[in-house]
C-alpha cells in the first residue's frame, strides 16, 4: 500500500484503540444485528435457510448470491431480487434438487435470455456467468460435505480447468487472482481459499463472491469460527456512508479486489471489528433508508458520529 494510506491506517488503528471510535462500533454493532434479520429474512423469501443441509444450500445460494449482485446496477428491490431468482427456477430448477440442471454452461446462458434484469447483461457476461455457475454446479453435484471440502474442490476445479474456463483475455485479467489462490492453498486457511476461488470464475467480481460468503458463513451458517476472515462486499449503499462517516476517504462503489481502495476499507473494518469486519456490511442497512445522494441525516442512527452529517447541518 502507499504511504498515505499506510498512515491513515495507523492513525484509525491509534484512534480505535483510544476509543475515537466506540460509539460509531457501537451503533453497527447493534445494525449487525438487524441486518442479520433482514438478509436471512431476504433469504427465506426463495426458500433458502440452514435447513437444507450444506450441500443443498451452496448452489442456491450461490445464484441468488449472482442475482442479487447486480441489484446496485439495475436498482433492483428486494422484490424484483426474488422474483428474478424465482424466474430462474422456473425455468432450470430449484438448485436444491436440480443441481445437474446447471452443469451446463449453454442452457445457463440460455436461461439468463428469459431473466428481466440479467438479460440485459451483454452476451459475452453472461456466457462468463454461466460458466461460472456451471463450475459450482459441477462441484456441488459431486458431493460436498461443508465449508473446508468445498473450498477445496472448487479450488482443485478451478485449477484443473485453467485452460477451459478463461480466454486469453481472461486469463490475463485472472491471472494474479490464480496466483494468490495457489499461494492460499499453502496457508489452508478455508474461507480465503473459496474467496479466491470463487474470484477466480469468470465474470465473478468482489461484491458477488463477497455477498457469497456472507450469506453462506454468516447469515446461513452462522459459523462464527470463520467470521474474522469475511470480507465486506462493496457497493453504492455501502460505500457511500462509508465516506460520509469518516471510515474512508474515497470508495468506489465497486472497486477491482486488488485496488489500494478495496484493500484499504477491508482493513478499516478489521480494525474496528477484528473478530468480525463484516459488520461493517451493516452501512447497507442504513445506506438504503437514510444515507441516500439526498440524505435523510435527522433520521440516521449514525447522526452522533457521522462526519458528513455534522458539517451539512451547521
């Protein structure tokens, strides 16, 4: 990382070790909480919960997991997030039970075409999609028995198919992504061996294999052991309070993984919540009601603390 940005570092780790920041922690803490709620709740709208078993719930959770992804793009309600799901069922089968219906990457594709909002991807992003899918489709359909096995086939499947998964172009644009993944495989640390893993698929960015492994470890599973390696999916509803409230400087609203600013506001949530940084993934909650372009700041739970809010209401 640059200077800059390694003593900006230093000084928030200063500030949160000083207390500067425990009522701003405070507040997401108690947003953790809600937005738990909310996206299980968001969840069980398709019929997705813990029930299932491991097996049946990677799959389902990984296409509504693509779905939902693109709601920034397409500002898609929560609605429209399941009907488009639902859509999809319609048409390949609950991947619950039907897993084998997306092991093939052309009716994938195929099916994206009879999508409302995921058809208005270009051609070349949903065919990438759709191998995707196909691939953890694959690898579900041969048997998964929790979180570490998974991680480990799809990461012995993503490297056994270099050569079929990507085109030159793709793979120049994967490959230091590939290169980080074999290097995680030595560290066996499972979490960021399936992020990367799933960063490896094509057309798979950080706010969709992010959004993954949230809804699966922690809204799903719950399996607090892993908490501490999540990372905080970025997107507009999320960075936007983000900046407001002083986390960071600048944040795109969906930034390349290997950027110094996607590095840095993952770093940022781990110093304020070093057992779990994706309780910063809470903003989300408070950038869809409040921290609009035209904010509501009277209103937001994080009035007290928010930078942003002091200087417009002087």
């Amino acid at each position: 990382m640059f200077s800059a940005v390694r003593d900006r570092l230093s000084r928030i780790e200063r500030d949160r070790l000083s207390g500067a920041y425990d009522s701003l922690v405070a507040v997401l803490s108690e947003l953790d909480g809600s937005a738990l709620k909310y996206f299980s709740k968001r969840l069980s709208k398709v019929g997705i919960s813990a029930t299932r078993g491991f097996s049946r719930l990677v799959l389902p959770v990984f296409v509504f997991s693509l779905v939902d992804s693109f709601s920034p793009r397409f500002r898609m309600t929560t609605r429209s997030v399941v009907r488009e799901y639902m859509a999809l069922v319609d048409v390949l089968g609950d991947p619950e039970d039907r897993a084998s219906y997306y092991v093939l990457p052309e009716e994938v594709e195929v099916s994206f075409d009879s999508l409302k909002w995921i058809s208005r991807l270009d051609d070349l992003a949903k065919a990438r999609l759709a191998r995707a899918v196909a691939l953890v489709a694959e690898v579900v359909f041969t048997g998964v028995e929790g979180l570490e096995d998974f991680a480990e086939k799809l990461c012995t499947a993503v490297m056994s198919r270099v050569g079929e998964l990507y085109s030159p172009v793709e793979l120049e644009k994967k490959s230091a992504i590939v290169g980080m993944l074999l290097k995680s495989v030595s560290l066996g640390e499972p979490v960021e061996i399936l992020r990367l893993s799933v960063l490896s698929l094509p057309g798979v960015e950080q706010r969709l294999a992010n959004l993954f492994l949230y809804y699966l470890v922690k809204v799903i599973l719950g399996s607090s052991q892993y908490f501490s390696s999540l990372h905080v999916p970025v997107e507009p509803q999320v960075s936007r309070p983000a900046v407001r409230v002083g986390l960071v400087p600048s944040l795109p609203t969906n930034p390349n993984f290997l950027s110094s600013r996607y590095r840095e506001f993952q770093e940022v949530s781990k110093i304020m919540f070093p057992e779990d940084p994706s309780a910063v993934y809470s903003l989300k909650l408070v950038g869809m009601k409040y921290c609009r372009r035209t904010p509501l700041c009277d209103h937001c739970p994080l009035f007290p603390t928010c930078d942003y809010a002091l200087k417009i209401s002087e």
